[in-house]
C-alpha cells in the first residue's frame, strides 16, 4: 500500500509505547516473507539484526510477565522504546522521509509509554500481571502486526 503520510510511523510508535521490540520484530517477520517497506531500513536487512529483533520480540513477551519486570518508563525501557520505535518508524515512512518517520514514531511512544503503563497497571489490580499482560500483548500484536501488513507491500 502507498502511504505518503507519516500514519504508519505514528501508529507503530504507539506500539512501541506498550511493548518496545514489537516494531522491529514485526517489521522483521514483514522481510522474513518477502515483504518491501517504503522506508529504506538497511539495518533488519541483515540476517543477525533481522532474527535478533524477532528473538527479541519473543523474549519481552516472556519476561513482561515476570513479576521483576521493570516498568516500561525506566530509562532502559524508554531507550529500547526510541530505538525500535525509530527504526521501525524511518522504515515505514514513505521514501525520503525516513527521518521525519523515526520521530514521529518515537514522538508517539514515549509519552504513550505513561500512559500504556498507567491503563496496564489499572488492569493488573483487576486482572494481575499475567493476565494483563497477555491481554496486552493480544492487542499490540495484533496491532503490530496489521500496521506492518498494511504499509508494506509484497517485493516484486
């Protein structure tokens, strides 16, 4: 799909605020299946990046449940939520606006970032944190997923 707006950047940063490798492990499973994204992302192209994001994304999955998984807003968090969310932003943007997609993106997720851990802490009173945290991660997944799957195309 041809987007010439930055949307997609700013809706994978929302991603990004709730679960940080999300963005670049979608974005990597995208190229995994032969999928072309309008920003040039040289970096996930390469086959060390490309299946450590997706092992990443799986081991945040994992460990958010932890019960000493540290809030979202520690500045390691927010650092992997700027890096992620920038990549995956520049690489969503249309060609040439790759910068201004990075920081959207990152615009997007870090102040989402308080807000996603203040809705997931009113959930985890109600539901506790597994719970909770598997429902969010339903949600960002599946978000994730249907940014990445709309603004990218099949390679030619």
């Amino acid at each position: 799909m041809k987007n010439p707006s930055l949307l997609s950047s700013a809706l994978i940063g929302a991603v990004a605020s709730a679960r940080s490798m999300t963005p670049m492990a979608t974005i990597s499973a995208a190229r995994l299946a032969d999928r072309d994204t309008t920003g040039e992302l040289f970096l996930l192209d390469r086959p060390l990046f490309k299946f450590g994001a997706l092992a990443m994304g799986v081991g945040e999955l994992f460990g958010d449940k932890m019960k000493t998984a540290p809030d979202r807003t520690v500045f390691l968090g927010l650092l992997a939520r700027v890096m992620s969310a920038g990549i995956a932003g520049a690489a969503l943007a249309p060609q040439g606006r790759e910068k201004a997609g990075a920081a959207v993106a990152v615009a997007t997720a870090v102040p989402l970032a308080y807000m996603t851990l203040a809705g997931r802490k009113q959930a985890m009173a109600r539901i506790g944190q597994t719970r909770s945290g598997l429902i969010e991660d339903a949600l960002v997944l599946a978000a994730g997923a249907a940014i990445v799957a709309l603004s990218t195309r099949a390679k030619k």
